[in-house]
C-alpha cells in the first residue's frame, strides 16, 4: 500500500512571497536579475494581484510588462496579476545604473476555489 502525504499550511501570508534580486556582470548598463516566487506550502494558496513596492520602477532594457509592471509610483503589479502558485517563480532582468529596492506591498491570499 502507498500512502500519500501532503501538507497544508492555513493561511498564507507576506512573508510567503520570496523576493531577491543580484547583479549580473556585465558591461555597459548594469543588469539586475530578480526572483519572485511563491514560497507557501497550502494547497489551496495561490496569491494573486501581487503588488511590489517599487519606487519610480524603469529599465532601460523593456521588461514584459505581464510579468512586472509599475502601475503607479511605488506600485508594480507581479505577473499581471494572476496567481502564483505554489512554488512558482517569476523571474525577469532589467537594466538600470542602480538596484531598485523591491519588497513586498500587498497581494490577494484568497483560496483557489
């Protein structure tokens, strides 16, 4: 007989929302790789209209707008607002001459149903 385990963490939260960013070495503009993933371990948390404090968010190389976007000053909106599973990544690079601070601002933690 095979059992099958799986564990379920109630009530997801801001701190299951990893982000990181690191330089990547190349010349000319500095580009940054930054790393949003969804770190929860529920089976019913997919967060979703997750929000990023970003300042004055831009890059001079485009970055795909449904995967992050600044909405307004010290707003941008992750993967256009859909859900981010459970151990998803979103992952992008932009090119600027200095390192935006991006931390967490809001996000929708409602169930799948």
């Amino acid at each position: 007989m095979i059992s099958t385990y799986f564990v379920e963490v109630e009530g997801c939260s801001n701190r299951d929302i990893s982000i990181s960013q690191s330089k990547d070495s190349t010349s000319g503009i500095p580009k940054f790789i930054v790393q949003i993933t969804n770190t929860c371990l529920s089976l019913d948390c997919a967060p979703s209209d997750i929000h990023l404090h970003c300042g004055w968010f831009a890059s001079a190389k485009i970055v795909n707008p449904s995967i992050f976007k600044r909405i307004f000053y010290d707003d941008c909106l992750v993967n256009g607002g859909k859900p981010l599973k459970i151990s998803q990544t979103i992952r992008f690079t932009y090119s600027n001459s200095f390192m935006y601070p991006l931390t967490f601002k809001s996000a929708n933690f409602c169930p799948l149903h």
